[in-house]
C-alpha cells in the first residue's frame, strides 16, 4: 500500500467518525518560542488543551509535517530513527477520551484492506500502557487484545510531553511484531526492532511545568478538560504495509536510496542484515542520504532557507550531512542535482506545491551544495598546512582545538578532519574535540534555555478572552470608534480602576486600533474613558483574538465596565499604511523580475518607510533595483485602486493570491489587491488607491543571510524629503565643480581619481626617501662581539610597510656571511614601533627577531625569527627601543 494511500484511508477513517480534517502546519513552529520545529501532530492544537483558545471543532484529524533532529547521529542505524517524518494523528477536545481512542485505533489497524482498513493480523499487535492504568487494560481487553500482550511501563516509555512545559499525560502504544528474523520474542520491552512501535494514543489529562528529564518532571495541575492526541507514524506503517525491513525502504524514500547507490557504485542491503542494527556502514549512509535529501526538500518547501543560525543551521547541517555521505561513498560530483527531483516525485503526491516551488526549493538547495564543496576545498588546505606544522613539530597527533576550529569556523566535518588525518599517520585528539564541542553545546542550551519562555502565565487575557469573546477590530473602516472597557491588567492581573501614571493594558469590547502584526506596526492614540484619559504606548495580541491596549493613564481613573472612546493617531496610520501598500508593490515587482522565488521573508511597515526581506540566492543588481523602483512608481502613477475582500482560501489560491511561507492561514483569508497588478494575502491596512503612496524610493539592498536580502525604502513625504535633500547636495557639489548637475557624478569620479594617483605617488616618493638612505646605514654598521648592528629610527610618519622594507633592505646590503641585526624604529600618532630583521649568519649564532622585539617591548609582539614587529608604545620610547634591542645584541 502506498504511502499516499495509507495517509487518505487514516483520514478518510477519522472524518467517517465525526472528525473535522485539518491541514498541515507549517514545519517552522512559529507561533512556539520553544520549538525550531513542528516535533508532534499535536503542536498546532496547543492552545486547545490548554484552554488558551476555544477549538472550533470538538474532533480533528490531520496528518502533520514533523522534523526531530536530537538524535541525528542515530539516522540510518535503526529502523526507527529518522529527521523528517509525517505524523498521522486523531485528536479530542474534551469530547471522547479513551473509551473511542482505543477502539477508533483497533478498528483501523485491523480492518480488512478491502473494507478501508490497514489490515494488520491482529494476533500480531501489543499494546502497552502506563503502570496504573487499569483503565486502558480494560478497554483493550474489550477489544479483544489478550492479558499477555498488554504491558505496562514506565514514565519513560508510557508518558508522554512535548520535553517542555504544555499539556501531557499518560499514553498507551500500539506495536506490532515483525517476526523472529528481527529479534528475540518477548514483547516490546524486550525488543523495539521487531516489535515495531506504530502508534502512540496520548490521554492529554495534564499540564506539565518546566524542568526534569524524561521520567521526571512537575506536574502543575489538570488540563481543563480531557483530551485525545494520537500520532500514529506514517512512515512506520508504511514499513510494515509495503513489507520493508525500515522507514529508508518505503515508496516514499527509497527511490532516492536507489539513485545514491546507483551514482555511488554501492550495493544497498547486500551485506547487511535483516535489523537495522545489523547495518553494514555503505548502507546507514546510503539511509542517510536518503533521509536527508527529503527532509531538505520538505524544509525549504516550508520556507527554510540555509545559513548559520537557528532554523538555517539544522537545514545546512542536514544537507552537509548527505553531501558528505555521497563523498564517502565515492561520488566527487554535485550531489543534489541528482537526487533532490527524486524526492519531490516521491513526496508531490501528498504535497503537490512541492513540484509547483520545485524552482525555488532546488535552486537554495544547489547553491548550499556549491558554497559546501568550495568549503570542503578551503578547509582541505587548511588541514593539510595544520598537518603539515603538526609534522614539523614532530608531533604524532592533531590538537583538538584545530580539529574543533576547522568544523566550528569553516563547517569541515570531523569525520573528514579523522579520515586526511589518518591518511597521513596522525591521530586526531578526540577528546579534545569532544570536550570543545560540548563546551559550545553547553552554552547553546544555556542560551536556548534563557530565551525558552513555556507558555507563559496568560490567565488574566484568557479571563477577559473568555468573558466577552473575541475583540472586534473595526480598523479597516473606522479611525475612532464609541467601545467599553472589557478589562483593566495590570503586572498582577485583572484590576477593577487604574489611576493616573499607572501603566496597564486595557482590553476593549470592540477597537479601531491595530495589533502590531504581519510586519505592520500597530497604532497609537487615546483612549478617553468617563474622566480618564489613557495614551496608547503599544498594541498587541497576546492571545488570538484578544486585542490588548498597552498604555498610561494620563489623566483621571479608568475602570473596567465604563464606556470609552477610542482615536487613533490618523497620520501615524495613514503612513503605516501607504508604507504597507508599497511593500506590496515591492515585492509583486521583485517577483516580476526576479522571478517566483524572490518570495517575502520579512517585512517592517512603519510610518514612511518599509523594510523589505525576501528569498533569493544572491544579490540583486543596481539595473533590477532600478527597474523595481520605476515599476512600482509606474502603479502609483496608474491610481489604482487598493481593494479588500474576505474569501475562502481555495478560492484565493484560484485566484493566484501570494501567501507567505511559514504563515498559518485559516478557511477564510483577507485577500488584497493593487489593481491586477498585486494580489496578496494580508490582515493589515493599506492605501485606499496606489496614487496616495506619492513617491516610493529605494535606499539599499544587501545581504541579511545566506539567500536572503534586505531592501529599505522611503515612502511618500518621507522619500520627496529625501530626494529634496539629494537635489540640494547634487546641486552644491555642481556649483563646487561648476559642472551641469547631470556631470557631477563624473567630476567626482575623476577627482577621486586624481586623489589616488596622488596618493600612489606620494607614498611612491615617501618610500624612496626612506629607503634613500639605506645604503649610508648599511656602511655605518656598528660591531657588537662580532655581530653587526644597526639602529636607526625612520622619518617622522613613515607607514609600517615603509619601516619593514627600510629593515629589511638594510639587512640585504650587509655582508651575508656576518651575522647582522638591524632595528628601526618609527613614530607615527604619538605611538613608537620597532621593527628588527635578523639574517641568516645572525640566526645561526641564536639572535631571534622575534626575541629581540619582545625583550625590547616587555613580551609584546610578533613575528618570527628573521623579521618581527611591535609597538603601541609613547613616541618618545623610540630611543629607548633601539638601546634595548643593542644591549641585548651586546650581550648574546
């Protein structure tokens, strides 16, 4: 059974039994400040068991994106182990709890293929339970599974949590037995690669607090109802469907497995046994491989892009982790090309944008590939010198620190820092490298651990969302707007009045005032509330549909229950908003001219000016820039009319509305658009006509990270004050140069030309004034017990590279075969230098510039024995200097 089919029957079972489908979140988790990553189907109903919002369904099913990466290093060595995987799962709220969940999960897995089920031999599954609940027992001794194949186990095993602080409770696993060619007989406990897990039935009935490992962490409290969250594996049910010794080999994986061991030369499953555990080492890379390439695929799709931090980081590390594994089993050439089209065939039948984004996806994923291969050239040859200093020093073994510099600042993987190494007869110091990386590791998690927040106490806003529901914004019509005061929060909670100069958060029934959101900043104003008066500082949305006015009371008392009236700064928003709508107009034109994967990444609409980031693998031209911003002016000549209308979301994906990677969008979306000319996605306040924007003027573009760039423009008054104070500099420097204000650019090109030759010269002819005297220095040579000596200080503001080349052409006029010092110093800035040059006569009698320089400056300086430098010393020690570089030279 295909996997795609295994994936339409699971849901098909679901909405039979009265269950609402719902898509799949987004990879990139980021509505949870805890996670990188979506790691469970049950992220996106969070706020359900916990109460923070109210379902709109009592029962769900969704089969969920997944990305663990925690144990990365076990990829390809089990069979259950695997980073990007689909999560199959029927969920609860408050409405059944065990008594359906267990005999919903028996019913399916049992049913017969031609009835719509999965078919397993029900005298094959186990089920296991937590220690003491009876409960489950009883209901799967209802089913009829049998006392001898229901285990309980621990918290470990049969408890389950996010690992952070979020609803949890115990859970009841469905495994089932693959047969004695995978492992000793015994159940689960004894063996979890023939007792294959494939589904996990969570019984959500608690909130569990921060801290505490697996088996032991705090339980606050109850949820406030019990609820159903159940994962069942799809890639493990599709294992034991298509018959498979592991997740690597279903219809879904292994066609790319196929290719990578075609390109490779390798034979798949030849010398490897049935368990996973018996892999042969060419197989768990090949396994890798073909994990990987897939779960780069499904993260770029999602909107991820590679670079060196965060979401980036686990992408680049993915991919680097296929690439390699391709290069170890002996493919030099470009790997991605090959194998990435192999996963978007496999995965497009569940995920069809995958083959509509297919230009966007491969073209970040190609260039990851080619900025690794350069990586893996430059830090072969630093290895290489590292080895070869390593030699020199007769040492056996490569410091840890190098091993540990090489991967952390140049990304060489340590597994090919041992494999040069020992090619060349050296071992790596491991546990240096070990040691260092989890130094590095532990001061990440510290970090994470500091920015981590749980979900945070939100009771008082759940108390004012629950008492009246949902806030009304009426922004999009109204500037001011006749409300009531739902509720007074201050640092404690809810408060009945607040007085003058206190700082609180005021919620409203209904709001003209905007929630900062989608890239928009949110509105500012007054509230005026019976006598009081409030100034609004901030406007946020802490829970989802709970508008929240964040500011101080400047006048009077405000109380809870009275009736207020709202105003917000109408320039403030008309700015925002004209900004708003150019960001649009930008980003439809990059689109047009840079193609469909210069898709938005970020975005800042503030009063007059926007910040715009988007995807797109390398800088953008000055010529695009310029043809971006005369396109957009051309729409904002054209007066179009800016128009918005609610619809469903099938119907704006028909109609090619723009939505942004990694935003959740409901059944009914806002839809705006420019004319024909943009149609987009949004929540935010625009323009009523494009005409009003007046001027868009672009400032700069550059480079925020690894395929994504950052353009900043001007919007209206602000982008004609700009262009006022442009004509007025232009203007000044035509008058300067008494040129037409088209020829300053080339005036100024030419002068600054000028400049440089000058410069050039000048220090042509500096040079030559110090070097000049070179030769008279050489002959002046003083005998210090049979070494010749010279000190001498250079011109007043003779550069550094001028004193080193003094030095050392002194050196070269002076005999060889006598052993010579010479020592200049210089003094530029108030500061003093030395420079000292030892030849080769001079080294073999034991003189060291290096030596000198620091005995002259206290053990400050550097370089080796025939040259070396220092300073940073008064310019009056110069003298000083070159008395203490002699009186060494004297005594050696």
């Amino acid at each position: 059974m295909k996997t795609a089919e295994i994936k339409r029957r699971f849901l098909a079972h679901f909405e039979a039994n009265g269950h609402t489908v719902v898509p799949s979140a987004p990879l990139p988790a980021i509505e949870d400040p805890n996670l990188l990553f979506i790691n469970a189907g049950m992220v996106q109903f969070v706020p359900y068991f916990l109460g923070q919002q109210t379902p709109p369904f009592k029962r769900a099913a969704s089969v969920q994106k997944c990305l663990r990466t925690p144990d990365i290093d076990e990829v390809g060595k089990t069979s259950r182990h695997g980073t990007f995987f689909q999560m199959n799962g029927n969920f609860s709220f408050g409405d059944y709890f065990k008594e359906l969940a267990i005999p919903l999960a028996w019913e399916l897995s049992t049913r017969s293929v031609a009835d719509g089920g999965f078919g397993l031999d029900p005298e094959r599954i186990w089920a296991t339970v937590y220690l003491d609940d009876d409960e489950a027992i009883d209901i799967w001794r209802a089913t009829g599974l049998p006392a001898d194949r229901i285990v309980r186990r621990g918290m470990a095993d049969n408890y389950w949590s996010m690992g952070i602080p979020g609803p949890c409770g115990p859970c009841s696993e469905l495994y089932y037995d693959r047969g004695p060619a995978y492992g000793p007989e015994g159940g689960p406990e004894v063996d979890e690669d023939r007792y294959l897990e494939f589904w996990n039935l969570v019984f959500m009935q608690k909130e569990r607090g921060a801290g505490g490992s697996k088996d032991d962490f705090p339980i606050l409290g109850d949820l406030p109802a019990k609820s159903i969250d159940t994962g069942m594996g799809l890639e493990r049910m599709a294992s034991i469907l298509q018959g498979v010794d592991n997740m690597y080999e279903i219809d879904e994986v292994r066609p790319v497995l196929a290719r990578a061991a075609e390109l490779t030369g390798a034979q798949y499953g030849v010398r490897s046994g049935q368990a996973a555990t018996e892999s042969h080492p060419d197989d768990v890379r090949l396994r890798v491989i073909a994990d990987h390439v897939r779960t780069s695929l499904m993260l770029i799709g999602d909107g991820v892009t590679p670079s060196n931090e965060g979401r980036g980081y686990v992408l680049r590390r993915i991919m680097r982790r296929a690439i390699r594994a391709m290069r170890l089993l002996g493919w030099q050439e470009r790997a991605m090309p090959e194998l990435l089209p192999i996963a978007r065939d496999c995965m497009s039948p569940s995920y069809p944008e995958l083959a509509e984004e297919f230009e966007r996806i491969s073209s970040y994923a190609y260039a990851e590939e080619d900025a690794f291969l350069s990586t893996l050239r430059s830090g072969t040859t630093i290895l290489d010198l590292a080895i070869t200093e390593t030699k020199s020093a007769g040492g056996g073994r490569l410091s840890g620190d190098k091993a540990f510099q090489l991967h952390d600042t140049y990304g060489f993987p340590i597994d090919l820092t041992l494999e040069i190494a020992a090619e060349q007869g050296l071992s790596v110091d491991e546990e240096g490298f070990r040691r260092l990386m989890s130094e590095q590791r532990t001061r990440a998690k510290a970090d994470a651990a500091a920015r981590k927040t749980g979900h945070a106490d939100l009771s008082a806003y759940r108390q004012s969302l629950d008492a009246g529901g949902a806030v009304a914004f009426t922004g999009y019509a109204d500037v001011s707007r006749e409300s009531r005061v739902r509720s007074v929060i201050g640092a404690g909670g809810l408060l009945s009045a607040a007085g003058e100069g206190e700082l609180v958060e005021l919620v409203l029934d209904t709001t003209p005032f905007y929630a900062e959101g989608g890239g928009q900043q949110p509105d500012l104003g007054r509230i005026t509330v019976g006598g009081g008066e409030v100034e609004v500082l901030d406007v946020q949305q802490p829970v989802p549909g709970l508008i929240v006015h964040k500011a101080k009371v400047v006048r009077g008392e405000v109380r809870a229950g009275e009736s207020a009236f709202a105003e917000i700064d109408v320039a403030r928003r008309r700015a925002i908003s004209r900004a708003h709508t150019a960001t649009h107009l930008v980003h439809q034109a990059m689109r047009n001219l840079l193609g469909e994967t210069a898709t938005q990444a970020g975005s800042l609409n503030a009063p007059g000016r926007l910040r715009f980031d988007f995807n797109t693998p390398g800088a953008v031209s000055a010529t695009v820039l310029r043809d971006v911003e005369q396109q957009v002016n051309e729409v904002l000549m054209s007066d179009l009319e800016v128009h918005a209308f609610v619809t469903s979301q099938a119907e704006a994906r028909r109609l090619g509305a723009m939505a942004l990677f990694g935003e959740k969008y409901g059944d009914e979306v806002r839809v705006v658009e420019v004319g024909e000319y943009a149609r987009e996605l949004c929540g935010g306040t625009h323009a009523a006509r494009s005409g009003q924007l007046g001027l868009v003027k672009i400032l700069s573009e550059a480079s925020i990270g690894s395929g994504v760039r950052r353009v900043e423009a001007l919007v209206g008054m602000d982008a004609f004050g700009f262009l006022a104070r442009e004509h007025l500099l232009v203007s000044r420097l035509a008058e300067l140069f008494r040129v037409p204000g088209d020829e300053v650019a080339d005036r100024v090109e030419q002068t600054v030309a000028a400049l440089r030759d000058a410069e050039r010269e000048l220090e042509r002819l500096r040079a030559a004034a110090v070097l000049g005297g070179a030769g008279e220095l050489a002959a002046k040579a003083r005998d210090l017990g049979g070494v010749a000596y010279v000190g001498a200080e250079a011109p007043e503001g003779a550069g550094g590279n001028d004193v080193r080349t003094l030095a050392q052409e002194i050196r070269g006029r002076i005999d060889p075969a006598r052993p010579a010092v010479v020592a200049v110093a210089s003094r530029a800035g108030g500061k003093a230098s030395l420079v000292v040059a030892v030849n080769q006569a001079g080294k073999g009698r034991g003189l060291s510039a290096a030596e000198l320089v620091k005995a002259a400056l206290s053990g400050r300086g550097g370089g080796n024995a025939d040259l070396a430098q220092g300073g940073g010393v008064a310019a009056a020690e110069a003298p000083g200097l070159l008395a203490a570089v002699e009186k060494t030279v004297a005594g050696a």
